[in-house]
C-alpha cells in the first residue's frame, strides 16, 4: 500500500466499527494506527503514543468506554425499534394479505363477467345462425310459393284459354246446329207449301221431316252436351281461379313469413352486435383488471420487499443488539476480573505496604513538565526521578529523559500495581 492510500487522521466523531477497518488498513501499511480514529500517527509521535491527537485521546477515554447506561440505553432503544418493527412487519403482511385477496377476488368477477358476456355472444351467435336458416327457410318457402303461385297462374291462364277454345267450338257448334234447324225450318215449310202440290211426296216429306227431327233431337242433345262441357270448363276455371287465389295467399303468407323472418333475422343481428359489444366491453375490463393485477403485483412487490427490508433492518440490530450485549458481558467478565485481579493486587500491596511500613502519596500535578493532564509522584535519590499517570491511563516511569511505559493504556490498571508490587517484593526481599 502506498504512502497517499494510507488512512489519514480525521476530525470529529468515528464509530468504532470504522476506526476497526481503518486501523487495519493503517497495520497491515506497517505504520502505527490511532486508537480512536484508526489513521496513521504522525511521525513526529513519541514511541509510545496511541493517539493522533489529545482530541482523540478525550474522545476515546470518553466515548470508548461502554457503561451500564449507554447499553442498557441501546438495549431498550433496540427492544423498542423490535417492539416497532414487529407490529409493522404484521401490518404489511395482513395488507399484502388482503389486498392479495381483494385482487383475487376482482380477477375472478372479472373472468367471470368476461365468460358469461363471451356465453351470451355465443348465445347471440347461435340466435343469429338459426334466424339467418329461418329466413333462409322462408325464402326458399315463398319461393317454391311463388313458384306455385305462377304454375297455378299458368294453368288458370291455360285452362281459360281452352274454356274460351271449347266455348267458342260450343258456340259455332250451336249456331251451326240452328242453322241446320232454320234449314230443315225452311225444308218443312217448302214441304208443307209443296205437299198440297205433291200429295206424293208427303210421305217423303214426312220421314225427311221425321230424320229432320231426329237429326234436330240430336243436335239439341249435342247443344246440351256442349253447354255442360261449358259448364264444366267455366266451373275447371273457377277452380283454377280459385286454385290461383289461394296460391296467392299463400304467396302473401309466405311474403308476411319471410318479412317476419327478415325482421327477426334484424332482431338477431342486433343482439348479436349487443353481444359482441358487451364481449368486447368485458374484454376491456378484463384487460383493465390485468392491469390493475399487475400495478397490485407491482406494489405487492414493493411492499414484500420493504418487509424484507424491515425484516433484514430487524434482524441486523437485533444482531448488532446481540454483539452488543456480548461485548457488554465481555467488558463487566473482563472488568469484574480486572477488578478482581486490582483487589488481588490491592490487598497484596496492602498487606507489603503494612509489612514494610509505606505510605502510598498522593499525586501532583506533572503538566508543566510531562504535558497536559499528567499527574504523578516525583521521587529524590530513588534512581526513578518521576512515577507519572497520563490521561489516556498509562504509567510511564521516568529516568534521565528516557520514558518507561508500563504496558499499553487498556492494561494500565493492571500492569502498574503488578510492576509496584515487584518492586516490593524485591525490597522485601532484599531486607
């Protein structure tokens, strides 16, 4: 690493996970690293300097050290944001819940209302299907009606004009035949004139005027034949006429049948485009739906995701409030030993300061000659000229300008009543 990508020293307050990774940084470059913020000591620091700056050695001695308030603070702010988190996280469950359920339920009206305008398009379709064959049907009925209609025509037409034929016949048949009887009219009369003239030919005259009449029987008989076949053809055309009416009716029946048909046949078109309509209004809001589904997707999504995040969010202090506690119970077993060891320790010095008669002095102020806060004991004639505490907690011996620490500050406590009761053990010793 070089020397510019070096932490450097920065003002103001650090946590202590960042002082951890910065002082790392600043070991593993092979330089010393400050305590508090973890950046590189000057180089003009003494060799026993742990701190960049008095700043930071006030804000580590008053910061750094964890007390019973601060955690017990730390624990009940972190029993609070779980006691927050908690109910929060239920509360976005329970909405994603429903509005889970209320999509659901919107979707399947939606599909529903969807199937059933889709069932009356195809129920408009089939409507549509059979009144298209019904009209088709009466087409085709008021055309073989037609048809009909016209063959009935034609033969009313066919057979009058054969009636008027066999009328007409008839007619010259009878004139015919009264001709014949005004003729053998006129032979009797020429018969009778003649039979006063030729009582000879009476007799002739008499069975030509009987075969006349005969003849005249005959034609009347033909006469009245004839008008019968009349009355038959008149009475074959009133048939035919009203053969030809009546299939004129049906004709108009079947005109009324396929206008009825063409009417419901319109009928059927228009529910058939209703249908469709409301069809294509259901696939709106089908359409609609899926997109309201997607948009609730979409913030189920963003609300599965912020649980998520609350839940990552809890279970990460909940994890920084377990290494807290950890640490906590850490520092009162290393403070309770420290503090046993300092009794230890205590009641040894006690009991060597009893044994050789010391009195433990108290300290003065050294800031004038060993900086600020140092307090201490200045001793004549004993080789060690100066007994001095720092601020930070350190003992440091001194002895012609040469300093002697007594271990680093965390082990202050312990190091220099140990080094002190060496000391009078050794006196003892020696007396």
């Amino acid at each position: 690493m070089s020397e510019e990508d070096l932490p450097e020293p920065l003002p103001g307050p650090m946590t202590e996970d960042d002082a951890a990774a910065r002082a790392a940084r600043t070991r593993a470059a092979g330089h010393r690293a400050c305590r508090y913020c973890g950046g590189a000591l000057p180089a003009g620091k003494r060799a026993d300097a742990l701190d960049c700056s008095d700043d930071h050695r006030r804000r580590f001695n008053r910061e750094r050290v964890p007390t019973a308030a601060a955690r017990d603070s730390g624990e009940a702010r972190l029993e609070q944001a779980a006691a927050v988190l908690g109910p929060l996280t239920d509360q976005l469950a329970a909405v994603a819940t429903a509005l889970r359920a209320d999509l659901a339920g919107s979707v399947a009206d939606a599909l529903a209302e969807a199937r059933s305008a889709q069932t009356d398009a195809d129920r408009a379709r089939r409507e549509k299907t059979e009144a298209d064959t019904r009209a088709e049907l009466a087409e085709r009925r008021a055309q073989a009606a037609h048809e009909h209609r016209e063959a009935a025509e034609q033969a009313r037409r066919h057979a009058k004009s054969e009636a008027a034929h066999q009328v007409a016949a008839a007619k010259d048949d009878a004139r015919a035949a009264w001709a014949q009887v005004a003729e053998h009219e006129r032979t009797r009369g020429a018969a009778e004139q003649a039979r006063e003239s030729a009582e000879t030919q009476r007799d002739q005259a008499m069975a030509e005027h009987t075969a006349m009449a005969t003849e005249l029987e005959e034609a009347r008989r033909e006469l009245h034949r004839l008008r019968a076949a009349v009355d038959e053809r008149i009475q074959q055309a009133d048939t035919a006429r009203a053969a030809a009416a009546a299939a004129e009716q049906r004709a108009r029946a079947a005109d009324t049948a396929r206008e009825l048909a063409q009417h419901d046949h319109r009928q059927a078109q228009d529910r058939a485009e209703a249908a469709d309509s409301r069809a294509e209004t259901a696939r709106t809001e089908a359409a609609q739906a899926h997109l309201a589904l997607a948009a609730a997707q979409g913030l189920q999504a963003r609300a599965d995701a912020e649980l998520r995040q609350a839940r990552a969010e809890h279970d990460s202090q909940r994890e920084r409030a377990v290494t807290a506690e950890e640490r906590a119970r850490a520092a009162d077993a290393e403070r309770e030993r420290s503090a046993a060891e300092l009794a230890e320790l205590r009641g040894r010095l006690a009991t060597a300061q009893a044994a050789a008669g010391l009195v433990i002095p108290d300290l003065t102020d050294l800031s004038s000659n060993h900086g600020d806060g140092v307090r201490g004991v200045a001793l004549s004639d004993a080789g060690i000229e100066v007994v001095a505490r720092h601020p930070d907690g350190t003992v440091v011996l001194h002895w012609r300008n040469t300093r002697i620490p007594l271990g680093d500050p965390g082990h202050a406590a312990e190091h220099g009543p140990a080094v002190a009761a060496a000391i009078l053990a050794a006196s003892s010793e020696r007396s």
